[in-house]
C-alpha cells in the first residue's frame, strides 16, 4: 500500500485548505485569529492580513453576541468536544449572514469549519412565517385540518382541529376519541362514511355536531367537515385528510333568520291576539277545501260567528276583559274542533270556521251545540264569568257557492238575519234549512225541558221461564210523555239523544228511577226477580259512572243483587279492553252483566270470553223469522249452544208467537220476553201483573 510523504501530506493539506468551499478559520485559546482560508476572506469579505491576529469579537454582531458564543460553541469546543450550531455573523460591510459552524481542538487550537446557510434559514424563517400564518388564518377563520390514517385509526391535526373539538392538543388522537366529542346521533356519519371510500369519487361535506364539555357545562357547536382519500400505488385507501370547520355562528345565524321568517310568516297569516289563522290564511285553506271537496264530492260547512255580548262586555268590563274573552273564546272551540276543521278570526269579534267533510245538516247543528254555542256554559275571565251569546251564519258547498268569497259572504248575510229573526241562535243561508235547524234546536230545548221536569216514565216489561211458567224479571223500558206529542216511544228520541250527546243525562235518570222502584218494591215484599237496566256504552266509559252508580244505591237503598245491567254487544266492541275493566268494577259491587242484542255486534270470542257476564240476550231480529227462516234458526240455535258451552244464561226477547215459544224450548232456551206474555206496562199495571202471574 502506498504511503504519502510527509511533505506530500503538507501539500495535500495545503491545497484542500486553500480551495475547500467551506471557510476555515483558526483560533488560539485567547481567541485570537491566528489562521483563515480563501474562502473565509471570501464569506467575511475581508482579506487575511485585515483578520490575522485580530480577535475574533470582530465577526460577532455584537459585543454581546462574541460572549454568548463563548457559552454555546467555544468554551465546548477548546475542551475537545465537537461543537456544530447555525449562528449568525457580521460581514465586513456590516450586512449580517447565517452560517452552520462546527469547531474541533486540535493541538491546543480550535479550528473552526463554516458554512453560509443563509438561504436555507431564509426558507425556513418564510416556511415558519407561512405556518404561523395558516395557523392564524386557521384560528381566525375556525378552520382546523388533520389526517386520519385509515390502518391505525389515528388522527394528526392541527392546533385549531383539537380547538374546535375541545380536544386537549396532541401529536395525534384515536379516532375513537374524537368520536367521543360528537354528538351521539351524528357518530355514525362518520362510520359510514370510512366504510365507503370509492376511488375516483369526490366525498361531499358533512355537517356534524360537536359537544364541547366545560368546567360545569356541556356546550354543543355545529361543525362542517370535507375529507379527500389518499391511496397507495395499488388503489388502496389509505389516507384522509381534510378540514372541519366551526359553523356555529353561521348555523345560528341561519336558526335565527328561519325563526324570524317563521315569525313573519306566522304574524302575515294569523291574528295577532289570539293566534288563530286570519282572513289570508283562512282563504287559503277554504281554496284548498274547495278543489279537494269539487274532487270527492264533499260538502263544505262555513260558519260565520259574531259575538252578541261582545260590545257590552267592551263598555261594560273594560277593553283588556274583551281582549281575553275572545282568545278563551277562540281557544274553548279549537280545542273542541277536529284536526281537519279551521277556526279564524276576522278581526273584532267576528270568527269563521270551516267544517270539512260534511255529510249533512244534523252534522253541522250537532257541532254547533256540542262545540260552538256553549249553550249553559260559563267562561271565567279574568275572575268575571261570561254567559257566551253568539249569533252564527251557515253557507254551504256547493249549494250557496263555489267560491270562497261567494260562501264567506253567504255565511256572513245568513248570520245578520240569524242576528235580526232570533239572536244568540243560527241561521243557515237557505230557509228551508234554517226552519229544520229551529225544529231540532227546539227538539233539544223540549229533551232538556223533560229531563229537568220529570216528563219521561219508566214502562217493565216481564221476562218469563217458559219452562216452569214463573216470573224471572223485568226490563226497564223509558217512555216520554210529551206535552203537546203524547206518548213517544224510544225509537221516535232516543236516536236523537245520542246525537245531541245527551244520552249520558238520561241514562242517569233511567238508573236513579229504576233503583228506586226496585227498593221500593223490595220494601214493599214484591216479587219480581231481577230488574234489568239498558246501560248506554258512552255513559260507562264516561269518568264518573263508577260514582254515579255507588251513590245512587247508597240513596235508594236498592238492593245490588236484584240489578242485571244490559250491554248492547256492537257498542262494547269498539272500545273492549276499556269496557272489561268498568264491567269488572260493577260486578265488584255485586251487579249482574248480560250482553243485549247477542248476534248483532260480530262480537270476538276471545273478548266475549273475558267479559265478566251471566247471560246472553238473542235479538228480536234472529226470533221474529223463527221456525221459518233457515238462517235465522241456525243462528239462533248457534247462540243457544254458545251459551250452554259458556255457561251462560240466555233470554230470547221479541218473542210473540206459541211457535217461536216451542223451537225455544226444544233447543234449551228456557227464558223469554216478549208480547207473547206481555207488552210494556206502567207501574200500576206491572205490579198488577206481578201478583196475579
């Protein structure tokens, strides 16, 4: 191996010192300049006479700065530890300039190698400049970005990300912590959105809500977030990256612009003392009544309501009194109309109200008195009580027009003649009309009238076991003896008592009177077997039946078992669950339970099997055609045969024929009502009944 001379090393030496592109500098412990090379003279602009022996203080910026040199690189450096750091010297002409040195001992001397890297610190400084800047702009504009590596599930992002999410900042998170800060309901955006990740296709923006847990509370923010994928060489996910943005502002922004465009609109169409919908909005929706009507052949209901009292309780009470009036006014009847019924204020005390789906006039009225009228009612107004008086006008679709305006104006010159004929009553916009709605609100004054005055009447009727020719019971049968119509029959009222809702009265007035004959006969030592009662379905259902009853026997001193309650099986049907509870309560109390007109209601026979009833009453229908009508003998014979099976008792009623009688008893139907034995008689003539049967 060839080895250079010592005079070959000297020249080698010489000749990379001369022409290195580093700058070479020497110094001696005091710091003194002793050597430099071309290079040096070339970055420090100085020539080497103008350096050699001179301190070293007159690279340094400052005086300050040849001392902290000291510290950092030289002191290290002359005790024989490698020192490299970036530094910053002054040129001959003053201009300043980065340079990486690094210095090493050697021979009691550090020789110090420097490089210009101005440039490089330059970039930096403008690289650093622009990330201070992102990051402001980021912080400014809310804007934080990040990356999700889709391998390990971990989250790098900026300081702002963690800022918006009210994450403490990190290197990097989970993606499960992150879905931690979301909303609970918008987590699976999220999960959804990795799972799909199509190459090629752009994702679009999501907008999520972030929950930000303070100190005492949890604040919820509205943040939007747009990712793109970032795959391998082979079209692998592998990546996201993208932004989330705090939206909160803009979103409340835009709450509150659709609040006050609500408000606006709401304030345009409706009235602004009581809330109900006014003329605009009422036109609207009767336009729209109209052509849904023209399509299904519907009849549409206008009525035009003016307030009578309206003026005196104005002048009377004060303005703020008439003011609350009419918003409980207009509240009573919203409450009390269906959903697909309209109710606007005009304006003053005049309201309308449409009523869609008409079938015919006794719809109408009966709203009118259930709903509208508030015939007997008082309101409590601001601690004044207020006997409501309205006069209403009717016009119809399509009989008094087909255009809202046309029907609207109809309704209001039907409720001026309603006003002039007869006030705080209605009139509809035909006469012929208006004289049927008298004839029944009088109808409904002469019900009311008779309940009140005692007008109706019990009629018993006897419920004979054919079999051993003994009288088993009675059922209870209302008569109204009217004063100018004499006697009417159930049938000729009581179809309108229902209607008029007034069946819960009178239905009241049949148990309280009945209780009363039963103790009475009692008493007295009669012998009538049980009396039974036809008990309305609405009655029951209604709250305070269970009272009514257990008042009524602590009155008369009725006794409980001498009572069978008569359920009619089509009504029971509708509501059975309910009606299985209020029967259970009654026989709790010691009452009998029989279904009437067994056979019409299309009764379920696992609901038939729950009721707590004794007996089975067959309808008259299924006996008047027996022994002749082959169905109806099948039926009635069905129903005998289930009554056996459920060991129930069971009455044929309607009976009036021997042959009826003899195809009862043959096929096991001992019990029977019916003119064969009796019609309905009064008091007097039943009880003469009971002793001579």
């Amino acid at each position: 191996m060839c080895s250079l001379k010592k005079e070959d090393h000297s020249r080698w030496f010489n000749h990379i010192y001369n022409n290195a592109h580093i700058g070479i500098f020497v110094v001696n412990k005091e710091r003194i300049i002793i050597d430099v090379n071309p290079h040096f003279c070339k970055l420090f602009g100085y020539t080497q006479e103008e350096v050699l022996q001179q301190s070293e203080k007159m690279l340094h910026t400052s005086a300050q700065s040849y001392h902290e040199f000291f510290d950092v690189a030289f002191n290290l450096a002359i005790h024989g530890i490698p020192t490299k750091i970036d530094y910053q010297f002054k040129h001959k002409n003053g201009n300043l300039f980065w340079c990486q040195i690094a210095g090493n001992l050697v021979e009691n001397e550090v020789l110090w190698g420097i490089s210009d890297i101005t440039q490089r610190i330059t970039l930096e400084q403008q690289l650093q400049a622009k990330s201070q800047l992102l990051v402001a702009t980021q912080t400014l504009l809310h804007v934080g970005t990040w990356e999700l590596d889709l391998d390990t599930k971990m989250i790098r992002a900026s300081d702002e990300f963690y800022n918006i999410m009210g994450l403490p900042v990190a290197n990097e998170i989970s993606l499960e912590t992150y879905l931690k800060s979301l909303h609970p309901d918008d987590q699976h955006i999220i999960f959804e959105s990795i799972a799909y990740l199509p190459k090629g296709v752009k994702t679009k923006g999501i907008h999520l809500r972030a929950l930000i847990h303070r100190a005492n509370y949890c604040e919820m923010r509205y943040i939007f977030q747009k990712g793109e994928t970032i795959y391998d060489e082979y079209g692998k996910a592998i990546k996201l990256t993208g932004a989330t943005i705090d939206v909160t502002d803009q979103k409340e922004t835009e709450i509150l612009l659709k609040s006050q465009k609500k408000r606006l609109e709401h304030q345009a169409f409706h009235d602004h003392l009581t809330g109900l919908p006014n003329r605009f909005l009422l036109l609207d929706r009767l336009n729209k009544m109209i052509e849904v009507a023209e399509r299904k052949k519907h009849k549409i209901a206008i009525l035009f309501i003016d307030l009578d009292d309206f003026k005196f309780i104005n002048d009377s009470l004060g303005h703020h009194i008439g003011d609350k009036y009419l918003i409980e006014i207009a509240n009573k009847i919203k409450q009390k109309l269906r959903s697909s019924d309209t109710i606007a204020r005009l304006g003053g005390d005049e309201f309308v109200i449409l009523l869609d789906d008409i079938h015919n006039e006794n719809d109408i009225i009966k709203v009118i008195h259930e709903n509208i009228a508030m015939e007997n009612e008082t309101l409590l107004v601001a601690n004044e009580q207020i006997v409501p008086q309205m006069s209403i006008g009717i016009s119809l679709f399509p009989f008094d027009g087909k255009e809202a305006h046309t029907l609207l104006k109809n309704a209001d010159a039907a409720m001026y003649k309603a006003k002039r004929d007869q006030k705080h009553s209605y009139s509809f916009y035909d006469s012929s009309l208006t004289q049927l709605a008298y004839e029944r609100m009088n109808f409904v004054k002469e019900l009311r009238d008779a309940i009140e005055q005692d007008e109706f009447l019990l009629n018993y009727q006897p419920q004979i076991n054919a079999k051993t020719e003994t009288l088993i019971g009675l059922e209870a049968l209302i008569r109204w003896q009217h004063p100018t119509k004499g006697f009417l029959a159930p049938a000729q009222f009581l179809p309108m008592v229902e209607e008029l809702g007034l069946i819960i009265e009178l239905n009241e007035w049949v148990i309280k009177n009945t209780f009363k004959q039963s103790a009475q006969w009692h008493h007295s030592g009669k012998h009538y077997g049980q009396l039974s009662i036809n008990m309305s379905i609405k009655h029951l259902e209604s709250p305070h039946c269970y009272d009514f009853i257990k008042n009524c026997l602590s009155q008369t001193g009725c006794p409980v078992k001498s009572i069978v309650f008569e359920i009619t099986e089509g009504h029971f049907m509708q509501k059975p669950q309910e009606v299985i509870d209020k029967l259970n309560q009654l026989c709790k109390l010691g009452f009998t339970i029989v279904v009437d007109d067994f056979g019409t209601g299309y009764s379920s026979l696992s609901y038939l099997s729950k009721l707590p009833i004794s007996g089975l009453k067959i309808d008259k229908s299924f006996i008047d055609n027996i022994p002749h009508i082959n169905d109806d003998v099948a039926i009635a014979k069905t129903i005998i045969e289930l009554a056996k099976n459920l060991k129930l008792e069971v009455i044929a009623e309607g009976v009036e024929h021997e042959e009826q009688k003899d195809f009862l008893l043959y096929h096991g139907c001992n019990n029977i009502q019916g003119y064969l034995y009796s019609k309905p008689l009064s008091v007097h003539d039943i009880e003469t009944f009971i002793d001579n049967y």
